[in-house]
C-alpha cells in the first residue's frame, strides 16, 4: 500500500509538470514607477502695457502655480498687481488704481514653444483719488479677462504678449462719482517658471 499510494503521488506531480511542459513561461512582471516632481511648477512674471481709452500705462508683476495638465492644456492660478493712473474731469481729478486679482489661466500649446491662452480674475482695487484739495481712498470691486500668446524662450523663461479687458467699480471723492471704468489693453511680459 506505501508503494501505491507513492506512486500515485508521483504520478500526480508528473500529470502535473507534463501539462505545464508545453505552455510558454510568463513573462516576468515589471514595474515602472510614475515620475516623480513637483506637484506644481510656481511662476512669476511681469508685463507693461497700455490701455487705450485712458491713454495711459499699466504695470503688473503676477506670481502663481500651474496647477494640472490635461493632454495639451495646462491649467494655472496666480494672483496679479495692476497698477494705472486714470484722469477723469478734464484732469482736474487724478486718480491711481492698483487693481489686485486672483486669476485662472488656460494656455492651450501650439506647438513645443508657441502657446495661446485665455483667462479671467476677479479681485479688489485699491482706488486713490485727489482733486485739488480733496482726496479719498477706496476700495473697490474688479475684474479682467485677457488672452494672448506665450513663448518659451527656454524650460524655464517665456515671454507673451496679449490683451486685456479690465473693469474696477466706480468711487467716490467728496461724494462726487468718480468713474474708473472698464478699459482694453495690450501688453508685453515676461515670466519665470521654477
């Protein structure tokens, strides 16, 4: 009976290895790990331009991350200082608005340096009025959307040019309206991703 039952055992495992003879090995498994980086590539930049109905210069430095990519879009947030003068009456009232905004950014690549984006803020400007003797201070609601084209000069420094549409509620100087407005730009920047 020891004889039987080793021989059944061994003619099981050779049942066993002669069905697994003609199938091919599997091939070994191999891991590949995702790359690894920042979760955020920060920005910082800046632009001077010029808007056309108040015939002036603006400035601006903005700082911000991209946030997510998605096939040829990359989505980014930042937060952007304006500053312009506006003169309003004849020149008699001369105003400075430093609009500050937070802003959401899609730029959609054209190519491997040439891209195009679109985006809008929302935010406060900070409005100082003086006419004569008079003067106030305010804050005020503002807003902008802009566009324009990017190129990467280099991985981490790109130059754009765009437009801009930017809107700042109206303010008050010795209760008088002092009307800010809405104005359209165009702008020539720099910016500096790290």
């Amino acid at each position: 009976m020891k004889h039987s039952t080793s021989l059944a055992i061994a003619l099981c495992l050779f049942s066993a290895a002669a069905a697994k003879a003609g199938e091919p090995a599997a091939a070994p498994t191999s891991y590949t790990p995702a790359a690894t980086g920042p979760l955020w590539t920060w920005f910082a930049g800046g632009s001077v331009g010029y808007f056309f109905d108040n015939e002036e210069a603006y400035y601006t430095l903005h700082f911000g991350a991209k946030i997510a990519e998605t096939g040829s879009v990359t989505h980014s947030l930042f937060v952007e200082g304006l500053y312009t003068e506006t003169e309003s009456f004849g020149g008699i009232v001369d105003t400075d608005v430093i609009p500050v905004t937070l802003n959401y950014k899609a730029d959609f690549a054209l190519n491997s340096k040439l891209s195009a984006y679109v985006g809008a803020g929302v935010g406060g400007a900070f409005v100082d009025s003086e006419a004569g003797a008079f003067s106030d201070d305010s804050v005020e609601l503002a807003a902008q959307v802009f566009a324009g084209l990017g190129y990467n000069v280099t991985d981490n420094f790109e130059i754009y040019s765009g437009v801009r549409w930017l809107w700042v509620d109206d303010s008050e100087i010795a209760n008088v309206s002092v009307e800010v407005g809405d104005d359209v730009g165009a702008e020539l920047g720099l910016r500096f991703k790290f």
